[in-house]
C-alpha cells in the first residue's frame, strides 16, 4: 500500500507539471492487444530435508535441488489500456518559459500509464526429482500455468517529425514519432504448477502457492504515427515496447507429499502491444 502511495503522489506530481503547459499538451487514451514474447526459465522447487542422523552415521549432504525443472513460458494475447499526458516543445511556452529555439519543436515529453493482464496457459513442464543424497529419483513432467499483470508508468523523452503542414496544423497534419524512456512497472504473478513421475504416473508436485507482486524498474520504448483530424483532434497508431525483470518467491503445502516447498521465479518480460489512440490537444 505505501508504494501505491507515492504512486499517486508522483502521478499527481506529473499530471501538474504537464498540466500548466500552454501550447501542444495532450491528453490521450488508447486501447490494444498486448503480449510477452517468451517468460519461460528454470527453476528450482526446494523441499524441506531431513536433518542428518547422529553420529557416527556417515552423512553426505545433499548436493542438488531436489526439483530442477523448466519451462517455455508462451503467453496468451491480452488487452491493453492506458493513458498519456504530454507535450512538445514549442516556442508558444512550456512552464511559462518562451525561449526555446525553433528546432525544439521536433522534441517533447509525455507520461503514460498502461495496464494489462498477463496468462500464461497449461505450459509443459519438465525435469528432475533427486533424493536428499543428490542421487536422481525421477524424471518428472507436466504443467505450469500462471495468471497475473503489468501496470506500467512510463516517463517518455519524444522525437516527431511533421507531414502535409496546412494553416489548421503548421507542424503538419501526419506526425511519425519515436520515444524511450524509463518505467517503474507493478507485477504479479499466480503460478500452478503440477508434475507426475515419469515412471510410476503419480503425483509428485502440486502447488498452488497464491500471488506475489513487484514493483521495478522497466525500459520503456514506442513509436507511432499520430494524425491530426482536427486542430484539437488527433488519432494515434502505437507500438509499445516494455522490458523488465521482475523477481517472485512463493512457498505453499505440496500436495502431492504434504511438505511446505518453496521456489523463486525471475522471468524476463518482453512485452509488446500494438493499440489504437484518442487525443485531445490543448
């Protein structure tokens, strides 16, 4: 709750610094379909081992994780929804100043903040079970499914160029754009994971450990063709790019034996999503 916090606060913050611009600012929504590319990785699922027995037994430690899996991670198509604020810069004023050169215009700033959903269905899952003395049990397979999201706020530095300029629109009424820039991105994720021994066919682990959530750092990059119809009227074509590495760790009941088992997940997202936009300008 206390990072939603200076969420809201810093939103508030950007929204105000936009706001008392007063030539080109924008408000825009949009709406599109959304992807990751691959989240898939190899983890480690950690089950509680026995303590060593009393000397004089000989005792060898166990030396690998007693499951070592892996998995694609394909992602289903979802929607994308979000908003933007910005501006350019231009010789009319940003912040009450009127000194910025002529060439400036081709530049400006905007944030935007996205939310979407991230599913991952019924991928295979596969590897090893060993016994605490590292000796291999068995090959283990089945699935892993997971459900969860993205809220991206994004603080985009913008480069545009100008076509087909009239009266209306001096800039020009096509506006081809490019930007970058860095993101925090809240995230969660809810896995399911459930395998069987290879050999024997019967459950050997079933955990549906609940939802962990992250708040990163992310790279952000669009681009995008932006049509002015009216003077205060635009459509806009985009493009989103969104990379990050968040990190999750989870521990729930195995099923399959009734031992608490624990396992960390770091996958890479690489998100795109292509969407539709509105704006109005100021």
């Amino acid at each position: 709750m206390k990072k939603i916090g200076i969420l809201a606060v810093l939103l508030a913050m950007a929204f105000l610094f936009v706001g008392v611009a007063s030539a080109e600012m924008y408000l825009e929504g949009y709406l599109g379909a959304s992807q990751a590319v691959n989240m898939g990785q190899d983890l480690t699922v950690r089950e509680p081992h026995a303590p060593p027995p009393p000397p004089p037994v000989p005792y060898t430690p166990p030396t690998v994780p007693d499951f070592h899996l892996n998995y694609d991670g394909r992602t289903d198509v979802t929607v994308i929804g979000g908003v933007k604020v910005g501006t350019w810069f231009v010789k009319e004023g940003v912040l009450g100043w009127s000194g910025y050169p002529d060439w400036a215009k081709y530049f400006g700033f905007y944030t935007d903040f996205s939310y979407q959903r991230l599913y991952m269905r019924n991928q295979r899952l596969s590897g090893t079970d060993v016994f605490d003395d590292g000796t291999l049990a068995s090959y283990v397979q089945g699935t892993i499914k997971s459900e969860g999201m993205a809220a991206t706020w994004a603080f985009m530095f913008a480069g545009r160029y100008g076509f087909f300029p009239d009266n209306e629109v001096p800039f020009g009424r096509l506006q081809p754009y490019v930007a970058v820039g860095p993101a925090i991105m809240f995230t969660s994720m809810k896995p399911k994971l459930n395998t069987v021994n290879v050999s024997t066919g019967l459950p050997d682990l079933q955990m549906s450990p609940g939802t962990d959530s992250n708040a990163i750092i992310a790279l952000a990059v669009d681009a995008g063709i932006r049509y002015m119809a009216l003077k205060n009227v635009s459509f806009d074509i985009s493009f989103k790019y969104r990379y990050a590495q968040p990190s999750f760790s989870y521990s729930g009941v195995n099923g399959a034996n009734g031992l608490v088992d624990s396992f960390t997940l770091h996958p890479t997202y690489n998100l795109f999503s292509g969407q539709i936009g509105v704006a109005y300008h100021f």
